[in-house]
C-alpha cells in the first residue's frame, strides 16, 4: 500500500511539473491606477491558490479555537 502511495504522489508531481513548464508564458495582472505587475502564468496561478489556502485556514481557526 505504501508504494502505490508513493507511486501516486510521485505521478501527481510529475503531472503538475508539466503542468508548469507548459503555463510559463508572461502574463499581466492589472491593478487600480495603472499599475500592473507581469508574472509567468504558473506564478500567479500558483500564488492565488496558495494564498485561498491561507484564508480558508484562517477561516477555520475561529473554529477550531472557539
């Protein structure tokens, strides 16, 4: 059972390897005031889903706590 894990974790990192070598293209995100920041695509992606992982940890520590 534990190498089909392994197997499994490994096939997932290879899909999202690729998965970032295929997205490296520039992107523009734009803000107020005409300021804009440019990024490869995987960047931004990656930032945005980590940064709603933080607020849906946050989310929960009232929670937990409470």
């Amino acid at each position: 059972m534990r190498i089909m894990l392994w197997a499994f974790r490994i096939v997932i990192f290879l899909f999202l390897l690729a998965f970032a070598l295929k997205n490296t293209d520039a992107v523009s995100i734009r803000f107020f005031f005409n300021a804009a920041w440019q990024a490869p695509l995987i960047i931004v992606v990656l930032s945005f889903f980590a940064g709603g992982a933080a607020l849906g940890v946050l989310s929960l520590l009232g929670t937990v706590s409470g």
